[in-house]
C-alpha cells in the first residue's frame, strides 16, 4: 500500500515540464545518438570484431597504438557504445510515451477542429434541409468514400479520417525500434557460439568451450547440452567451371572486346568450382532421433533455441610411401615431411562427391587430389613444384619413393549459436519496415467539415489534410464532387474555393 501510495503521488506533469525530460524527448536528441552509434557501426565495419591482437598485426593492420587504446577490434563491447546505446533507447521510450498520450488525448485533433479554417467550400443543391444534408454528407463520406468517423465534441464540426494513422505509425516504429534495442540487448547477455568438427557415424555430445556475459558474470561455467548430434553424411557437390581460352595476339583480343568474335573456354578435368556442402544431421535425445535434417549453407538447423550452421569441411587422409605399412596422416592444404624426402609435401582439398556438369548431366568424382612439393634454395627462397594430381587408387614418384593415399576422411565443421535476441529482432525490424513504409507510402486522409445555410442553400465548407505519397488530395476532391452531384439537380458545381 504504501508503494502504491508514493507511485500515485508522482507529479507526472513536473517530470514532463523538467528540461531534462524535455530534451530526452527531442527528436533532434534522438539524431544526435543515432549518428554516434552510426560512428561506431562504421568503425565496427572497419576493423574486424572479436579478432585477436596478434592475428590484426600479423594480417598487416595498421593504426596498432589507436586500435589498442580505444578498443576497437572490441567496439561494441566499449562503454561509449554501451552509453550511447543506454541513452538512445531512454530517448526512445520517452519520444514513444509522449505520442501515446498525444494519441490517448486526442489533442490535437481538438484544435484542429477548435480552429477550423475551410479550405474548400461546395454549394449543395440538395432539395432538404440543413440537418438532412448533413446526414447525406456523412452517408456519402462513409459508405462510398470509405471514412470513418471521429468522436468529436464540438456539434457544428465532423470529423472524418481514412486510411493507416501515421500518428498510430509514427508511434509503432518508434515502439519496433524499443524492441530491436531489446533484442540487440538480448544478444548481448545470454548469446554465446562455438564450433564443433564432425566425423560420419559418430555421435558427439556438445559442450560449449564459451558462455554468454550472463554466466560469466555469475561465474557459471559451459554446461554440457542434454542432446547428442550425429552426421550421417557429408555431401560435396561440385560445378564444372569452364576456363576462358583467352587469346595471346591483341586483334584476337579486341575483336572479343568488341563483340565481333564469341570467346571460347577450355574444360579441363580440374576445372571444379564448389558448388555446395551439405551434412545430413541427426538430433538424438536419450535413445530416440527427435530431428532429421539435412543442413547446407543458409539453410540451418534450429534446436532448442540452438542454431547449427554449415560453416566449412575438414579433410584427413593418410599416405602411404612404398609399401611401408605405416602411413602418414595430414590435413589438405598442410605441410606433411617423410622422411627420405628432400622438402615437404602439401595436399590440396580432396575431390570427390558429385559433379555438375556444364551440358546439364551429373557425374560420380573419381577422388583425387593434387600434389605439391616444397623446397627451398640455398638462398632461402622458397619453390613449389606441381606433382599433379593423386588418385584415390592411383600413385606418383617422388625421389624414387611411390606415393598413394591410403585413407581419407571429410568432417563437417559446424558452427552454433544461442541467440534469444534473434527472434526479437527479427519481428521488429519486420514490423518497423512495416511501419516506416505504411507511413511514408501509405495514403491517409482527415476531413475536417461543417455545413451552413448560405442565400438559402446548404453549403458544405471543407479542410483536408494528408499524409502518404500515395494520397491524393485532387483525386478526393473529384470523388466528392461526383459522389455529391448523384444527390443534386443536374446542375454545374463550383470549383472549390
């Protein structure tokens, strides 16, 4: 009782009259922070996020001394951000009460009613009397205009509106903004992401190696997730990527330029552009399979809030040199040294699933791989030599020694994230689109009228206010004035006045 007490007791008006306020619910307040976030948006997009120090400097990133002392490969985590974001989102819910009860009060359609000044004025030549025209005025604007009509106090005034308020929308978006804010602070505490690496045919329990600022906060650790998710299948699919066969002499090359000779291409057997990684998934909670899918890129799998996406493959295979029984294991695109071997081996990716042909056809991969060999000079300089390709069943000669793969092995590299802010987010930046557009584009209408006896005839004076690309005030007055003359004596109106 006595909270409730003090919360009545709160001169609501003395808060709305105080200059802070006052300022918190400018428009021009709320330009201010959306340029400063704009700022940090820009910086965030100049420099990797969440990246590590040492990587930036190895990539070659400049400006170290002013990355470190601002933070800015972590701006979003900065204070400044965190402020600038805090004060947008009170400005915001200031601006969107202060519409509320501009909306609730109705205010200030009462003063455009208390002021009315007629911008048009129509003589009714309508054989009745006055209140019997005005009851013909409202048929006319409701049922064939399609008006509504507004409570209004004053007898002599009607008011009427058509279409999507862009007061109501007005205050939507800057609602649908509150809840984007919301959600973007609900990605911030509870959202967390990994990466898991699995092989064909084994379940693997998934225990984050993160967790969300929430937990750590509280000092909670990763906990392991009560289900199990097991690859079936990897699935890579190829294209046939044809190679332009672009000529040496310049005419030949003008006359391509030009459009007077069609270019030719060369299809050779390497010629493989990926075209699509798929992993067939399975969800298994306790003993049951509670979830099939089969995930590719853009096209994840959700659940329980957890989103698993196909981010990259990894490739094993193990080498075998003569007929040693011992074999090598590497990963494509590694480095790999045997012994006997003047330099290193390097693997590129392993083809194989399917491939997509040029004239429409599909085709097995006969799995191969290429071969590379690294050496360096007396001077330090590195060299790669081209071995070509290896085969799956076939070999190459390397210093006399046979080279064959014996095994290989695709996983797929999955990554997941919880992110309760997605949802939220979604749903109002859909429903502020909405909003933003309906207001811009919409078309809606209010008229503002009243009739008078003048020289013994009704007359109807009218004011019209708009909002919307698509409203069209000439055509409103054309309807009216069509759907006004089915009423009259076939007589010429005036043009509006």
């Amino acid at each position: 009782m006595i909270i409730l007490t003090k919360i009545k007791s709160i001169n609501w008006q003395g808060i709305r009259e105080n200059k802070l306020y006052k300022r918190f619910a400018s428009l021009k307040t709320s330009c201010i922070f959306l340029g400063i976030l704009i700022g940090f948006y820009i910086i965030g997009a100049i420099f990797p996020q969440d990246a590590v120090l040492d990587d930036y400097i190895k990539s070659g990133g400049g400006f170290t001394s002013f990355v470190i002392f601002f933070d800015l490969l972590n701006v979003f985590n900065t204070p400044g951000f965190l402020i600038a974001a805090s004060l947008l989102s009170i400005n915001l819910t200031i601006c969107a009460f202060e519409i509320f009860l501009i909306l609730r009060s109705q205010s200030k359609t009462v003063s455009e009613g208390l002021q009315f000044t007629p911008q048009f004025t129509f003589p009714l030549d309508i054989n009745t009397q006055l209140e019997d025209a005005g009851e013909i005025v409202k048929e006319i604007f409701k049922k064939e205009m399609g008006f509504t009509e507004k409570t209004f106090t004053c007898q002599e005034i009607n008011i009427m509106e058509k279409g999507w308020s862009y007061r109501w929308l007005t205050w939507g978006y800057h609602l649908a903004i509150l809840f984007c804010l919301f959600g973007f602070f609900m990605t911030y505490i509870f959202a967390f992401e990994d990466e898991i690496t699995l092989y064909p045919g084994e379940a693997a329990t998934i225990k984050p190696a993160a967790t969300n600022r929430w937990n750590k906060s509280w000092g909670n650790k990763p906990q392991e997730l009560d289900f199990k998710l097991i690859l079936d299948e990897f699935i890579t699919e190829y294209n046939q990527f044809p190679k332009l066969d672009y000529p040496a002499d310049k005419l030949s090359r003008l006359a391509i330029a030009m459009g007077w000779k069609d270019p030719k291409y060369l299809l050779k057997e390497e010629s493989y552009a990926p075209k699509d990684w798929k992993s067939r998934l399975k969800i298994i909670k306790g003993n049951q399979v509670v979830l099939e899918k089969t995930i590719e890129v853009n096209d994840p799998l959700s659940y329980q809030g957890i989103t698993f996406y196909q981010a990259a493959y990894k490739q094993i295979l193990k080498v075998q040199i003569d007929d040693n029984p011992i074999s090598f294991e590497t990963e494509t695109d590694h480095e790999l040294i045997i012994p006997g071997i003047d330099g290193m081996l390097k693997f590129g990716a392993i083809r194989t699933g399917t491939l997509f042909k040029k004239d429409g056809g599909t085709e097995k991969i006969k799995t191969f791989t290429e071969a590379a060999l690294i050496r360096k000079d007396k001077s330090g300089k590195t060299e790669i030599e081209k071995l070509g390709k290896l085969e799956h069943d076939g070999s190459l000669y390397i210093d006399d020694k046979r080279i064959s793969i014996r095994e290989f092995k695709e996983a797929s590299v999955l990554s997941y994230r919880y992110d309760p802010g997605v949802p939220i987010l979604w749903w109002s930046g859909v429903t502020l689109l909405i909003a933003m557009a309906l207001r811009v584009f919409g078309a809606w209408y209010r008229i503002i009228y009243r009739l008078e006896e003048k020289d013994g005839m009704p007359h109807l004076l009218l004011k019209i206010k708009t909002r919307g690309i698509m409203a069209d005030e000439e055509r409103l007055i054309k309807r009216l004035k069509h759907s006004l003359e089915k009423w009259a004596e076939p007589i010429d109106l005036d043009e509006p006045v």
